[in-house]
C-alpha cells in the first residue's frame, strides 16, 4: 500500500540537488524594457 | 513517442522580437492619426501551434509614443521616443498574428493609447508643462493663428490643417503655448486663397502633400508667435487618407482606441 508519507520521502529523495550557485532562468516575460518604464 | 511541445517562447526571444516588430510596423502603417509609435516592451507572447509550420501568436505588447507624426515618411528606427518629461504617450496594444511557413500575418489588433498621468510627471519634473486637454480654447487659438501667419507669408501653396498632434501650456515663468499640428497641401497658392479660400482643398491622393507645423505662441511677457511647417512632398504608396480628408479641425486626445 502506497500511503502518503512514502510518497512525500520518495519525493524528497527525488529532488534533484541544486548546484552551489544556482540562479534560476529570468522569467520568459514580460521581456525588457528599451526605453522606460511608464 | 510524440515529439516534446517546444519550449514555450521567452518575451526577449529572437522569434517574440521579429513578431512584435511586424506588429508594431502594421499598427503604424494602419493608424491615421498622431504619432508613430515604438515598442518599449514584449510583455507576454502566447503561440498556438496549429500544425506544420502554422502558428497563431498572441502578443501583448508596451508601445510609447514617438516624435515623428504618423504621415511622416521618416522611418521607425530614426523616430526619438518622446521622453516622460515631455509627457510620454504610452500606447497598450493586444495583437494576433498568424505564422505560416515563417510569414507573419495580422488577424486581429486592438490598441489604447493614454497619457502618462499628470502626478506622475510632477514627481519627476514639478515645472514641466503637461499636455493641454482636447478642447483647450488657447490651444486652438494658438493653432488658427499659426497656420494664418504661415499662409500670409508662404509663396507655396494653401496650407489646411488635418488635425492637431500634441499642445502644451506653461504658465510660469513665461505664459507659453506650443502646439504640433498636420498640414496638407491645397490645390490653392497662399495668394489664390486670399480671394476664395473656400475653393481651396486638400490635393487629391495621387498628388497628395502633407508635412506638419510646429508653432510657439509666447504670450507673456510680451507677444510673439513662431511657426515652422516642413511639408513632406508626395509619399508613394500615400496611406489611406480617407479619414485624413475630413473638413474640420479635430486635436486627437492622447487617449484613443484603434482595432
């Protein structure tokens, strides 16, 4: 029987570690201001 | 297995960037009025895949507005944005392309242009003037004036107004009114129109001459009022000027909707 806190453990292992430093991508958008922002 | 969807697009994508700039070139080249304007801002992009190579793209994009008039022939790229301080223009459009084998299509545009708000101005730069309201009666007086003064002097032909860009009034320390403003070219010469002006019409589309006047009317401390009009001479292909060749005098308030 698969209860939920299997679940959750087998989820922490999943977690891929993040490397030292990690900086996650800039969002997709909105995009970048060329020349002010109103 | 099927193929993994594409990545969905990023707003500053080289793709997001050739649809925004075909976007904001078809909304220039289909708005009669005002001024052109640039793009400041992709803020969201949405694609829709339709099949091979067909997409529909769904852009919400940040204009602001430039210095150049609509019906100027100088291109996009060499139009100065209108800075906050001289009371920016921001223009919001929701635009619908449709991509098909790497050709760009408008299906559908939708776009609001406001000013900036006064207070908003007034924090950065308290003694800026701001823009005049639509029917500000110093506005259209400064602007009769002008082109009148322009005519009397002109060896060239009639000038009639097409419609009032942009005007703005500082009251101190000097009582300052100075206002932008489209021409078009008549079928008159400045002297013809002095015996019967009414005869006088904007030339006809295969001939057609338009340019804009910028004018400064000082009122205080002493009177004094320069007009200066650059006509543009005749542009090929002419833009569809029928709502261009109305009789009256409209000054186009800086919050419009155009579809």
């Amino acid at each position: 029987a698969l209860t939920k806190k299997a679940v959750a453990e087998a989820a922490q292992h999943d977690k891929v570690p993040r490397p030292v430093g990690f900086v996650p991508p800039p969002p997709p958008c909105p995009g970048k201001i060329r020349h002010f922002d109103i | 297995v099927p193929a993994a969807p594409p990545a969905p697009l990023g707003c500053d994508d080289p793709e997001s960037e050739a649809a925004a700039e075909f976007a904001v070139n078809y909304i220039n080249g289909h708005n009669h009025h005002g001024y052109k304007f640039a793009l400041n801002r992709i803020e969201d992009i949405r694609v829709v895949h339709q099949g091979p190579n067909n997409d529909i793209i769904f852009l919400e994009l940040d204009l602001l507005e430039t210095k150049c008039p609509i019906l100027s022939p100088t291109p996009l790229a060499n139009c100065t944005v209108r800075s906050f301080a001289e009371h920016a223009v921001e223009g919001d459009c929701d635009v619908k392309l449709q991509k098909v084998d790497g050709i760009f299509s408008v299906v559908a545009s939708n776009c609001h242009s406001h000013a900036d708000s006064s207070e908003d101005i007034h924090k950065v730069c308290p003694d800026c003037p701001l823009l005049a309201k639509m029917n500000n009666t110093e506005v259209l007086e400064t602007v009769s004036a002008a082109l009148n003064d322009y005519n009397s002097k002109t060896t060239d032909s009639y000038l009639r107004l097409l419609e009032i860009g942009r005007a703005k009034i500082q009251y101190h320390p000097a009582h300052i009114v100075v206002t932008e403003f489209a021409v078009g070219a008549t079928n008159c010469s400045a002297e013809e129109a002095k015996a019967n002006v009414g005869a006088c019409q904007l030339l006809p589309e295969d001939q057609s001459n338009f340019g804009f006047c910028r004018a400064v009317m000082v009122k205080r401390p002493s009177q004094d009022l320069q007009v200066d009009c650059q006509l543009y001479g005749h542009q090929v292909p002419a833009p569809d000027i029928s709502l261009l060749s109305w009789p009256g005098v409209t000054y186009i308030h800086p919050g419009q909707d155009t579809s």
